[in-house]
C-alpha cells in the first residue's frame, strides 16, 4: 500500500489561490506545488509545511504591507497631531482619518483585484492591513508615551495619547472590507472589462 | 533608450537568460535566490516576472503538466530582444559608474 502524498496547509493554499496574480496562477500554484512536494522527500513534511506558509505569507506582505503601513501611518499622525496640537473639538480630524482610511482601502481593493480577478482577496488585504495598522499605531503610541515622560492622568497630552492605544480594530475591519470590496469590485466592473486593459476579458 | 533596471530586475532577468527559456518559475526562484545569495519568497520573483512581461522585457508561452505539479501547466519565460537591451544598458551603466575605481573598494584607516 502506498502512502498518501503530502500536500500543503490548506489554508497557504487557499492564500496562494486568492492572492497570486491571474495571469499564470495555475502555474504558480504548480511551481509551489513541485517544489514542496521535493521538500516533503528531502526535508521531511513539516519543513516543506513551513517552506509553503512562508511563500503563502509573502504574497500577502505584497498584498498588504503597502496598505497597512499607509493606514498606520495615519492613524499614527493623527495620534501625534493630537498630542501635539490638542482641541477640544476632534470631530474634523476624525472625519479626515475615516476618510483618508475609506480610501485607502478602496485603493488598496481595487489595486489587489485588478491583479487576481478575485474580489474576496480585496476582503483578505482589508483584514491583514487593518492588523498591521494596529501594530503600528500601538507601536507609534506606545513610543510616543515613552517619549512624552511622566504626564499628569488628566493633562490633554496624557488623554491624546491614551486615546492612541484605543484602536478602533472591529470597526476598522468592517469598513475597510467594505470599502476594499466596493474598489474590488470597480476593478472587475471597469478595468477587466475595459478593451485596453491587459486583463480584458472582451473578446 | 532601453531600461536601466533595478538589482532584483537585473537578478529575474539574468536568471530567465541563463536559464536559455526553459526557465519556468521554480527554477527562475532557485537561480536568483543562487545568484543573490539570500532568501527570496516567489511572490517576489512572480512580480517582477509579471512587471517585466508587462515592459515586453520576457515572454511567456505554456509548458508541460506533470502529476507532481498538481497537473498544472508551467509557464517558461524567455528574455526578448528588448530585455537584451535592457540588460546591456544596464550593464553598461553599471560600469560607468565605476569607471575609475578598483573594486573592492579599501577603507582608508
């Protein structure tokens, strides 16, 4: 009796499925699969496991990092605004960081769409770059009350940063799924459909 | 004038030339991870492979499937004449800008 191939984490492959790009994806899936499946025989399987979640999470770094960071940075800004110069009236600045995050995700939606065809990989970018904002914006206060020193608890400083370390995270998610997959969408609806995009579907 | 690329775009592309168009995507990725000496995710070879096919720099036709590769087909990458170009130019810049210099470069203590 024969022993059943190894076969890769489903969850890397499903990664790979959603995020490679369309042109040559079932190659790529193929390339990854021969390589992992040399590993399983010379390295044993849960070192080609590894090796296979490591190239998985590389296509989401590309996917995502550019997004995250964008979207930490300005919350990250916003936080130092508010310690920097604070009001008593917030609502403006909080209009502005929706916004600029609405559109971020949009962009970033549109952006992952329009190279792998799939709208639900605008959804997965969503969530890892609202993960990876998260880091960066408790990074970001977590050096700036490191910075500031011993504040009184009721200064306007010492609130503004207390407030940097409470990341709206599930709101977040949803709008940022939201609007990824409205601009996900707007990539199928417009660009493949348009005739001098390289990824036309018209015939 | 043809492209001057960049360090990762010189390494895909040498590595597809060297490759003589047999080169598909898990042998691209063993050849530059050789040729750079680090670790090197595919998605990063894909990309650039899929930046450079969009400069007209590669092309691409379909090869064969085998059952280890799940049935799925490869995809070997040639350098075009344009890629050809590219490469010189950047070669040649390469140069220049060492022109006069012995390498390795020594720290003056």
């Amino acid at each position: 009796m024969t022993e059943p191939r190894p076969s890769p984490p489903a969850w890397a492959e499903s990664v790979v499925a959603l995020l490679a790009p369309a042109r040559g994806r079932d190659a790529i899936a193929g390339d990854l699969r021969e390589e992992y499946s040399d590993l399983a025989v010379t390295r044993g399987a849960p070192a080609a496991d590894r090796w296979y979640a490591r190239q998985a999470l590389g296509f989401v770094r590309q996917a995502a990092l550019l997004p995250g960071l964008a979207l930490g940075f300005s919350l990250g800004g916003r936080m130092l605004l508010d310690v920097m110069s604070p009001r008593d009236d917030l609502a403006a600045r909080a209009a502005m960081t929706t916004y600029l995050a609405i559109l971020i995700f949009t962009l970033a939606g549109f952006r992952t769409t329009y190279r792998t065809h799939r709208t639900a990989s605008a959804a997965l970018v969503a969530v890892v770059a609202t993960a990876l904002a998260t880091v960066v914006q408790f990074a970001t206060a977590f050096l700036a009350t490191f910075a500031a020193g011993s504040l009184p608890a009721d200064s306007v400083t010492a609130r503004a940063l207390q407030e940097g370390f409470d990341v709206p995270v599930i709101p977040m998610v949803v709008i940022g799924v939201l609007a990824a997959s409205l601009g996900g969408w707007s990539a199928r609806m417009f660009v493949t459909r348009a005739p001098w995009s390289r990824w036309s579907t018209r015939t | 004038m043809a492209d001057v690329l960049g360090v990762f775009e010189q390494a895909v592309l040498v590595a597809v030339m060297r490759l003589r168009g047999d080169g598909y995507g898990r042998t691209i990725h063993k050849e530059v991870i050789a040729r750079l000496d680090r670790d090197v995710t595919a998605s990063a070879v894909y990309a650039t492979l899929d930046r450079l096919e969009d400069k007209g720099l590669v092309a691409s036709r379909p090869g064969e499937a085998t059952p280890q590769r799940g049935g799925r087909a490869k995809r070997h990458f040639t350098v075009t004449a344009a890629g050809v170009r590219a490469l010189n130019a950047t070669r040649a810049a390469t140069h220049n800008i060492w022109r006069g210099l012995a390498f390795p470069l020594k720290v003056k203590p």
